[in-house]
C-alpha cells in the first residue's frame, strides 16, 4: 500500500495496488493454410491463439482436414507433426484455375470452412538483386552500411495485379580465431601445456525466415510490372550475415484482390503492434469461417497459387567497398603466459593460436570468438556452393 499526504488537508490519502481482474484466455482458432501445384507436400497448420505475453501458440491437433476442389473430390490431410497437416504430391498436386476450400473438423466438434480460392498461377521472378547501400540509423543516429535486396518481376498477360513475397537467408559464419588447441593439465590442475584437439569449428552456417510482410500491386500501373522493389535491407551489424558468404531465396505469389486485401491489413498490424493500444491481430479475420457460427473469430487465411522462386548469393568480396563495424573479437584477443593460461580458462577464454615456437605465452579470446556453435551449426545446406 502507498500513502500519499495532501498538504494543506487533514487527511493523509492512502492507495492499494490495483491489479486488474482477468479472465481465463481462450484462443482463437488460427489457420495458416497454403496449397500449390508444387511437388512438395502441401501444408496446413492450425494453431490456437495465445495470450499476449506468451510467446509461443497452442497447435490444434487431432483435426480432420480436408481441401475440397470445385468438383467436390476431396482430398484429406494428415497430422505429421502437432498442429502441423500435409498431403503428398502423390496424392494432391493443385491445378492452375481450379478452386480450392479448406475444410476443418477440429477434436472438438467444431466445423471450419474457408471461402473458395482460385489457384492462381505467378509469372516468373526477372532478377533478385543487390546494392550496397549507407544509412541512418533509426536508433543512435549513426551511418550503417550493407547491402539492399531488390526484385524485379512482370506479367506480360496483364492478369497479375497483386504480388506477395516471402524469402529465407542463410550466411556463413567464421570465426576468426578457430580453436584448435586445448590446455592440458598437469596433475595439480592449474599448470600444463597445449594440445592439438582436432576441432573443427571454425565454419557454420545459420538460417533465419524472414518476418516482414511484403506486397505490392499494379492495378494503377498501365503495365504489370514491378521493378526494383526493395524486398530486404541487410546491415553490416547483423553479426556474421555479410562478413563471408550470404544467401537468401525469394519466394513470389500472385494473389487476388481479396487475399491482396487481407496482407495489407495484416502488413498494417504488423507494422503497429507492440502496445496493448495498438490493432491486435485478433481484429483481423481471414476468409475461414465457423459454420453453425459465423461470428466467430477465426485468424489466417487458407491461399492457392503457384510458386516461383529466385536465390541469391553475396560474397564479402562483393561488398569490399563498404565500411565493416570493428570486429569484437579482435579486441577481446589476449596475449596470455603459460602460468596464466588456466586462470583465463575458468574465466571462459580459450585457446586462439599458439606463439611463436618457443615461446612461453600463446593467444586467448572469447569462446564465441573460437567456436563457430555459438552462431550456427556445422551442418551446411545441400544447396551452398563448394
């Protein structure tokens, strides 16, 4: 309890905490369905919707669900993971022109459909492209330097109009001290010597999907063609994504008007959330429905269409013009004495190269400066070059 005392009044105003009565949450039903002419597996995933400081969704498992053509086929989806439904190629493969509706029975007994949807076909991807570019800083006001990623596209039938993309990176990490050597203990446990370990840690490799919504559409245009869209902006300050090989993979949609409508509500939300007084999603419907009750909330959208995509790589080599920020690790790098060594180590140094021969100190640094795990994995994509 806080108590305030009002000058110039005979009484002293006292306050309790007030803590704002809630009610249990219940989420909503997400649906984030997409389905294409593609050889891999169609994907719809179902989730429910959760409170605003819990981070993570509830998968909504053991549902039935269905995508149903114009003809009435119906072709069913099974749960691979929770909340996570596919069909095969084999089995469902979506048809340029045909129409599409997604079907949900959930372990509840409640009877979800969407809208019927188009699967629409998208022209090609032109270029996938990039610019070294220096910019203000939105925070401190500083230069910032990297590189802007730009697409170019076009529909010579004119029948496009609405555009969405998506895209995934992926970088190279390497460190600049690869810890190669491990310190050896004699039996008090303090002084030793270095040793060879065979460690190869010195290159990962790390993925990130891109978050941002991106459309555009040309139904003002006099032609169907989008140029130079900036799609990415990636910042020498992003950690290792431009300090060795980088890669990132564009995906293009063509959508309709209805679908073109919902994204850019979603993109506005987006753009604004981060307050309880800011749009929460929970505003925005998509075009799946509760059948017995329409006013239901229901989040997402089920979409169709093919898909074309364009990947890019940008090699340091590239970018040798543009400034990099001072590398941490160079100024964390410590000429260390043997006696010293172990001292170093229970302070989370390890080795980074040895000496010159014969001498009685070698380099320490940061073990995130020695091991590439810190950053990524070993693994490298089947895709990265040799």
């Amino acid at each position: 309890m806080t108590c305030t005392l009002l000058i110039g009044f005979d009484f002293i105003g006292c306050t309790e905490p007030f803590t704002p009565e809630s009610k249990a949450y219940k989420g909503v039903l997400v649906v984030d369905g997409f389905v294409s002419d593609a050889e891999a597996r169609s994907t719809i995933k179902l989730t429910r919707s959760s409170p605003i400081d819990v981070a993570i969704p509830t998968p909504e498992s053991n549902a039935i669900v269905s995508v149903i053509d114009k003809q009435g086929t119906s072709f069913e989806f099974e749960e691979t993971s929770p909340g996570i439904y596919q069909c095969i190629a084999a089995r469902f493969k979506g048809v340029v022109g045909q129409v599409y509706s997604l079907d949900i029975l959930t372990d509840n007994g409640n009877h979800y459909q969407s809208g019927p949807v188009t699967l629409k076909k998208s022209p090609p991807i032109d270029s996938v492209y990039f610019e070294p570019s220096v910019r203000l800083s939105d925070i401190d006001g500083d230069t910032i330097t990297g590189a802007a990623i730009f697409i170019d596209t076009h529909d010579d039938t004119n029948s496009t109009k609405y555009y969405r993309w998506e895209w995934e990176e992926d970088w190279e990490i390497r460190v600049p001290y690869p810890n190669t050597y491990d310190w050896i203990t004699y039996e008090d446990g303090k002084f030793g010597f270095p040793k060879e370990n065979g460690n190869q840690i010195g290159l990962c490799y790390n993925h990130e999907v891109g978050r941002n919504i991106h459309i555009a559409t040309t139904n003002q245009l006099s032609s169907d063609e989008v140029s130079k869209l900036e799609l990415n902006y990636v910042t020498t300050r992003d950690g290792y994504k431009l300090r060795s090989l980088y890669s990132i993979l564009v995906r293009q949609y063509a959508l309709d008007e209805a679908a073109f409508l919902y994204w850019s509500e979603l993109e506005k939300t987006s753009e604004t959330l981060g307050t309880l007084f800011d749009p929460q999603p929970y505003e925005l419907r998509g075009n799946v429905f509760n059948t017995e009750d329409p006013d239901e909330t229901v989040l997402g959208y089920f979409g169709a269409g093919t898909v074309e995509e364009k990947r890019l790589y940008i090699t340091r080599e590239q970018l040798k013009d543009i400034k990099y920020p001072t590398n941490p690790c160079g100024q964390d790098l410590l000429e260390v004495e043997y006696r010293y060594v172990y001292d170093h180590l229970e302070a989370g140094y390890v080795i980074a190269y040895l000496g010159d021969y014969g001498a009685i100190s070698l380099y320490m640094a940061p073990k995130d400066c020695c091991d590439c795990r810190f950053h990524g994995v070993l693994e490298k994509p089947d895709f990265w070059p040799l």
